[in-house]
C-alpha cells in the first residue's frame, strides 16, 4: 500500500442544483485516496489473497472516457475487478463517459457526483443496486440505461440530472429512495417499476417538464412531495392498490386539470393539490379533507364534497376564487376555520346535512371562521327544510344572503 498522507479538501459549500435554488446537497471530496497500482490511468486498491481490484480515485481527477475492464494485471499477477469505492469518480468535472464491467454488483455512493460533463454511462447487467447520490448534479447526463437486475435505487441518485429527458424504472426495482430523481427538469417521461409498493418523498420534485405520470398497480403510499413542482404534469393515473397519499404530493403541479382517487385511498395528506391553479375537476373518498387541500385552485369552478366526509380542515378552499357552486354532504360534522376563505365567486352553497356543521372546538364567535373573506350577503344557502330555523340561526350561515330551504 502506498504510504502517502491522505488528506481532504473540504469543499465547504453547499452545492445548489441550478434547475431550482431549493435544492441542495453539501458533500466533502477526497483529493486523494491509498492505491495499489495506477492501470492505463485508473487507480486500484488489490487485494491478493482474493485475487480481486476495486477502483477508487486515488490521486486522480479523472478526464475523458474511462473504460474499466474485467481483469487487470499487476506485476504477474491477475486481479478481477469486482467494485467501485465511493467519490471514486467525484468531482471530475472534465470525466465525458464512463463504463463498467462486467461483476460490478454496486454503483456506489457518489460514483459519478458533480461530474458536470458526464454524458454518458454504461452500466453492467450484473449491478443489483445504485448507491445514493450516484449521479447527482451529473448535469451533462442525457440517458441512463438502469439493468433489468437493479432492486434498489439511492437517495438523491439522479438528482438534478437537468439532461436526463426519459427514465425507465424495470420491473426488478423494488425500492426507490428520498429524492431519487428530484430536479430533472428535463425529464419528460418516466415508466415505473410494476413491483414498487411505494413512490418515496420528493422523488420528482421539481422534474418541470413531466408531462404524463402513471404509477402502477401494487402502490399503496406516495410520500410527502413526491410530485411537487411537476408544472407540465397533466396527465395522471393512480392504482387501484393506492391506499394513502402524503403532504403536498402534487403541490404546485399548475398543468394539471383533473384528478381521479381511486374508492381505496383511505388517506390523504394536507396541501395535497394545493397551487394547482388549473385544477377544474377532482374526485376523492377519503372522510376528511385535509388541510390546505385545494388552496388557490383557482380552477374549480363547481366541488361536490362527496359523502362521507366527516370534516373539512383549516385552509382547505383557501383561495378559490372561482368557486362558485359548493355542495356539502349529509355526512359533514365541521369546518374548520379559513377552510373557504377568499373564495370571492361564490354563489350557492347546498348543506345536505339537517345537523348544522360547527366548528371543530368552542369559538367566542364564528361568524366568518368558516368563510373569512367571503362575502356571503351575496351568496344562497340550501338546507334541508327540517333544518331552516337552525341554519337561520347559527352562524356563520345566518350571514348569508338567503337561506332557501331544499325540497
């Protein structure tokens, strides 16, 4: 082994994925790494009682195309390459391509980091998994082809990889993690893995240029984020299999126009659509609707709260001014406060339920909690006839304009 002092260069500073100033990772580098040999310019660790070679950076920063081979020799003797050590290829800012051989089963952690003008990678059938943050800010990188093989794919393992334009997930993924393709904003279409159960946080957060998104049968959850900021997303299929979905899972996704919750979600997180400022037509049956749901869906025009919903949370409407016909269900327990604030177009709001929805906890006063901002002396209640007096009575809904009862 080398003796050579190891040392680092901290790099100290946060690296800021240009595609959006909200996303970030801060790493240290190895300037240089104990080596063995230096082979046609890589470096390698060996070792001899396994006959087996593991790249690593050594005192490189590698440039060019890098081919790794199966085997190398060394001084006689014969040494399988069989491993990639992490940062190997880290901030090689001048590397254009690189392939991997055959018996490489990881991509390690930071493999290829901040390599700036990678293009290209070539990656063996034998790799079962992609390490985190493998590619990420690789943002010359227009095409990767995952082996049908790899089972799980890193954290942060193309982040803001703006050239990537498709990706294919196959079906051997199981496991994506937190962030895996965040910041692609050149990503336009994406085929996923039929044996996902899960879509993990943020991981297409910020993907701009997504247009169409299907996520296959066998999902059950979709973490927090996992869409958000998908501005050109306005096609979207969930499963059947879905259960629940987390916060703002497609916050911001301003292309969408209608959205179908399969009958089997049973949970949905608060912001869920919030910002989708084109929304026009949503279905959903979950009991509740969560806070910040539809804020400044500046879209909806007309929204049936369907059946079974129990309670509407704080913020859940909150700016949506074009909202002009509301429907509540017979179901509907309370509303919280600001859950239809500014929502400044509103015309006829039907209240199916004869029990007068109140707020969740004792107030001094309601008398706009429920409807801040909006001008209800304009606005016509219908309620259930048995109900009249009670609406007629209780506020906020006495404040309305007229209180019509329903035949």
């Amino acid at each position: 082994m080398n003796k050579v002092k190891t040392y680092l260069l901290l790099l100290a500073m946060t690296v800021v994925c240009g595609c959006s100033n909200e996303l970030e990772i801060t790493e240290e580098r190895l300037v240089y790494e104990p080596y063995d040999a230096k082979i046609d310019g890589v470096c390698y660790q060996l070792s001899s009682d396994t006959k087996t070679a593991r790249v690593t950076a050594g005192d490189m920063f590698y440039a060019g195309d890098i081919v790794i081979p199966a085997t190398i020799d060394h001084e006689g003797i014969s040494f399988r390459v069989t491993g990639i050590a992490e940062k190997a290829f880290a901030n090689c800012e001048q590397l254009r391509s690189v392939v991997l051989p055959e018996g490489i089963r990881t991509v390690p952690a930071r493999m290829c980091a901040w390599c700036y003008e990678l293009q290209s990678v070539s990656l063996p059938s034998s790799v079962t998994s992609i390490g985190d943050e493998a590619f990420s800010n690789c943002t010359s990188l227009t095409a990767v082809s995952i082996p049908d093989g790899v089972e799980e794919i890193g954290e942060s393992a193309f982040f803001c990889c703006t050239s990537l334009t498709s990706m294919v997930v196959p079906n051997s993924v199981n496991v994506i993690r937190w962030r895996a393709f965040t910041g692609c904003t050149n990503l336009m279409s994406v085929s996923l893995s039929e044996n996902l159960t899960r879509i993990p946080s943020e991981c297409f957060a910020h993907c701009s240029r997504l247009s169409s998104v299907t996520i296959p049968e066998g999902v059950v959850y979709i973490s927090n984020h996992s869409f958000s900021h998908c501005i050109s997303l306005t096609q979207l299929t969930l499963p059947q299999s879905l259960k629940a979905m987390d916060r703002g899972v497609f916050e911001n996704c301003t292309g969408l126009v209608s959205v179908a919750i399969p009958e089997g979600v049973e949970q949905l997180g608060a912001l869920m659509f919030a910002e989708c400022t084109h929304l026009t037509s949503v279905s959903w049956h979950p009991q509740t609707v969560p806070e910040g749901t539809f804020k400044n869906c500046m879209g909806l025009v007309e929204v049936e709260v369907p059946e079974g919903v129990t309670t509407i949370y704080a913020n859940a409407f909150d700016g949506c001014s074009s909202l002009a016909t509301l429907t509540l269900p017979r179901t509907l327990e309370t509303i919280a406060p600001g859950a239809f604030k500014d929502c400044s177009s509103l015309k006829d709001v039907y209240c199916m339920n004869a029990q007068v929805p109140s707020l969740p906890w004792p107030m001094d006063s309601a008398a706009d909690m429920m409807f801040e901002n909006t001008d209800l002396s304009t606005v016509s209640l219908h309620v259930p006839a048995s109900a009249l007096e009670a609406y007629q009575t209780t506020a906020p809904w006495s404040s309305f304009g007229t209180i019509i009862a329903l035949p």
